[in-house]
C-alpha cells in the first residue's frame, strides 16, 4: 500500500511514515504485530536504513509503534480519549469495551495536612482515608491513582474491598455519595522509578498528572493524585470560537 515518490516536497522519511500509519489503521498491520524489519523497509521501498529509521522513530515517539528490547518493533495499541467529565475509570472502560481492573497498592487513614485541609475545607489533622490502586484494563497497566476520602464521610472504607472494583460505587451504595461537579488539572511529568515499574513503562518515560476534586452536596469529598501512562491516552476537547455566533435556525 502507498508508494515513495522522489519528485514529491515532502520528506521520503514522512512519506514513508503515511504509509505505515496507513497499514495500520487498515489493520494490515494490526496491533500486537511486529513490523517488518529497517532492512526489509528499506529495501521494499528503496530507501536507506536511516530513512526507515527517522520513520519509525517518529512512530514510536507517536505512540503508533513501540519497541521491544531484543525483540523488534511493534504496533501499539491504540491510545485511549482521556475522559475530560465526571465518570470513573471503571465506568470508563466499561464504555470502551474493556474490562477494568484494580489492584489494592496501600490503604491507611492519615491527617490532613495544611493543603489537603485547605481543599477539603477541614482543620489540618483530620482523619482522610488513603487509597493507592493500580489499574488496569484488560490486564495492561493503565494508571496508578492516590484518592483521599474525607474519613468521617465513609468511617469504615477500608475495610470494604477494592479489588477490581469502581470505588465511586462504593462510595454511592454503601455511603451515598454522589458526586455531582469536579475540577481537575492535567500536567505532564516523568515516571521515577517505582511508578514506571507499576505501570510496565521505562523510568523517565512520559506521563500525565491528574488531580481531581469531586463534590457531593457541595462539599469536595474526594481529592485524587493520578498518574497515567501518556502512551495510551491523548486528550481530545471540541472547539469553538466564543466570538461566532451560531447560525441561527430558519
């Protein structure tokens, strides 16, 4: 599929790029399989190897391609919307067609210090729940999330089990909280050490910082400290010019 055009103004590296993205999505190389090696590149569409080299590099660096030490290069899986409303991650996968997972980190009860305090609206020293899971979907390592309950809103939290589990739906059924608003911010950062080896990415490699707060009746309610692997999600947001108006209906 696709050819090398010498007389075009666009790079044979980008050319070949198009191409590859474009078997690909036409699932010629679907995801999971190894992609054909720099010297069959080269040779299939008569370029040198540092030409499929800058192609494939840049294909790794998309989240298209990933490499595999000793093994080769291949497709990645598709990276995933970051959800930028209100919902859980189980709630999330579940709408994708995955199956959610979570994996119990550490829990502990711990008082709040000057910043959690100043979130939750609470004196500095009272009791917030910890929860730090590991989740995934489909079995693959996703994200590690850190949330903090106000204590005195779910007493008896920890004891409850989390393992694969929504803990927005803990939270509703067994304590009715609802949460009805948040806010939350979005960073990029590196992976130390042992988040990289939680995550199943390299230390240093890319990820993205998610701090969310969750109202119920008014109130935040939960604060929570994600970390996930930038090479499986992108963020998508609809534009509008706030200075057009729409066409008005006739």
């Amino acid at each position: 599929m696709g050819v090398i055009d010498p007389t075009s103004p666009v790079p044979k590296y980008q050319q070949l790029r198009e191409i590859l993205v474009a078997l690909i999505d036409a699932a010629e190389l679907p995801v999971d399989a190894p992609i054909p090696s720099e010297r069959e590149l080269g040779q299939e569409y008569g370029l040198s190897r540092m030409t499929v080299r800058q192609a494939v590099e840049q294909l790794v660096s998309e989240g298209r391609l990933r490499r595999v030490p000793g093994r080769g290069t291949f497709v990645a899986r598709p990276k995933i919307d970051m959800p930028l409303r209100l919902v859980s991650f189980t709630a999330d996968m579940l709408a994708r067609g995955l199956r959610p997972g979570a994996r119990d980190l550490r829990r502990s009860t711990v008082p709040a210090g000057a910043h959690l305090a100043r979130i939750f609206d609470v004196r500095a020293g009272t009791g917030i729940h910890v929860i730090e899971r590991l989740r995934t979907a489909d079995g693959e390592p996703m994200a590690i999330e850190r949330a903090h309950i106000l204590a005195s809103l779910a007493p008896d939290l920890l004891d409850r089990p989390l393992a694969d589990r929504s803990l927005y739906g803990v939270l509703e059924t067994g304590y009715g909280i609802a949460f009805e608003a948040g806010e939350q911010t979005i960073e990029a950062g590196l992976a130390d050490a042992a988040d990289a080896e939680l995550l199943d990415i390299a230390h240093g490699s890319a990820v993205l910082l998610l701090e969310r707060h969750s109202f119920a009746d008014g109130v935040c309610a939960e604060v929570t400290m994600s970390t996930y692997r930038a090479d499986r999600y992108h963020l998508y947001t609809a534009l509008e010019n706030p200075r057009r108006g729409r066409p008005s209906a006739r």
